[in-house]
C-alpha cells in the first residue's frame, strides 16, 4: 500500500477517534458556556467528523490508485480544512479565542477542494 493511502488511513482514524473524545468531552463541560459557543462547537465537530470520514475514503482510493495526485491533493486539503476550519472553531468555542476567526473561510474552502479533487481524481482513473 503506498505510503500517502497510509496516511491517509491513519489520519482518518486518528481524527475519528478525537472527535468522539472532543464530542463527549464537551457534552460535559459546554453547558454552562454560551449558545454561540455551543453552535460553534457543534458545527465544528460535525465537520471534523464529517471529513475524517473523508479522509479515510481518500486512503482507500488511494490504496487502489496509488498514482493518484488528485486523491493525495484531496487528502491533504481534508486535513488542512480540518485544521483551519473545525480547528478554529473548536478555538472559539473552548478558549474563548478569536483572533484567527478569519482563517475559517480558508478551511471551508479547503474542505470543498478537497472534495472536487477526489471527484477528479476518480474520473480521471
């Protein structure tokens, strides 16, 4: 198996497994906090969740189309669109923290890349 399939695979578990944890934890300690808080968190931790998933598809059809550099560009843009967007998010609603809220944008942005280059990398195979 190539190594980015790899990767890809281990990342996406990797991230499936802190969402559970970072889900459970805040089903604990985010009720005293604001309803924006909370709403942040919440769609932070659906994307997060939601692209894990992605992420693990992305090693998948890259186990089979080791050659693929859509499918490696679509990996590595899940995994910045989870850093820049959930990751933010996650920021603003845990710490209260704000400055980088202007990065969000970047990692939706990230996110829908990553999507159409899997697109185009299976077509293309």
């Amino acid at each position: 198996m190539p190594q980015h399939a790899r990767i890809f695979l281990f990342l996406g578990a990797l991230s499936a497994a802190v969402s559970v944890v970072l889900g459970a934890a805040a089903a604990h300690t985010l009720a005293e906090r604001a309803a924006g808080a909370q709403a942040w968190f919440h769609t932070a931790l659906q994307y997060h969740q939601f692209h894990a998933l992605g992420l693990l598809l992305a090693g998948l059809i890259a186990a089979h189309l080791p050659a693929a550099r859509w499918i490696t560009a679509a990996g590595a843009l899940m995994v910045v669109g989870t850093l820049l967007f959930s990751g933010n998010l996650y920021l603003r609603s845990l710490a209260d923290f704000h400055a980088l809220h202007a990065v969000t944008p970047f990692g939706g942005g990230a996110f829908i890349l990553g999507w159409l280059a899997l697109a185009i990398g299976v077509l293309k195979k």
